[in-house]
C-alpha cells in the first residue's frame, strides 16, 4: 500500500515479502502500474554518468526524469546540478 510522505514529496510502497523476489538476500518487485519509476536522483558523490544513467531507462513510460545532485553555495541543502540538465 502506498505511504505519502509529506515533507520529503515521495511516496514509499509497502509490500509483502511473499509478493517480491529474492537476489543475494535482497528483496526486489517488479515495476507495474502500482509502482512506477517516475525521477533518478544521482547523489553528490556518485561517480555514475548522469548519460548511461539516462540512457538506461530512455525507453521507460512515462518518461523518467534523471537529475545530478549538487550541494547549495548559501544553504545547508541538497539540490540540482542544473550544469547536468540535458
């Protein structure tokens, strides 16, 4: 079931351990249409290519949004690196 959390605009979906599949002892389920991939958000200091990272899940419906972590110059926040927009 999904959970919205508020102050951080997400939602996180609840599911049972019955209803995912195992791989090296971690529990994944399935993309459908009760769970879509919709934003990537690439950390500070991810060392992954924001274009392979695009370029992965280019074919996806809807399209999904992919965006470079960067760290504000006046705040103590997290926010876009907009020199890694396409």
């Amino acid at each position: 079931f999904p959970v919205t959390i508020e102050y951080e605009n997400e939602q996180r979906m609840f599911v049972k351990l019955d209803e995912t599949y195992d791989e090296s002892g971690n529990h994944f389920v399935d993309f459908d249409e009760r769970l879509q991939l919709r934003e990537v958000i690439l950390g500070v200091k991810c060392s992954l290519p924001i274009e392979r990272v695009r370029k992965l899940v280019e074919r996806e419906v809807p399209p999904v949004k992919v965006i470079k972590a960067g760290m504000a110059l006046r705040t103590f926040r997290v926010i876009e690196d907009r020199k890694q927009r396409p």
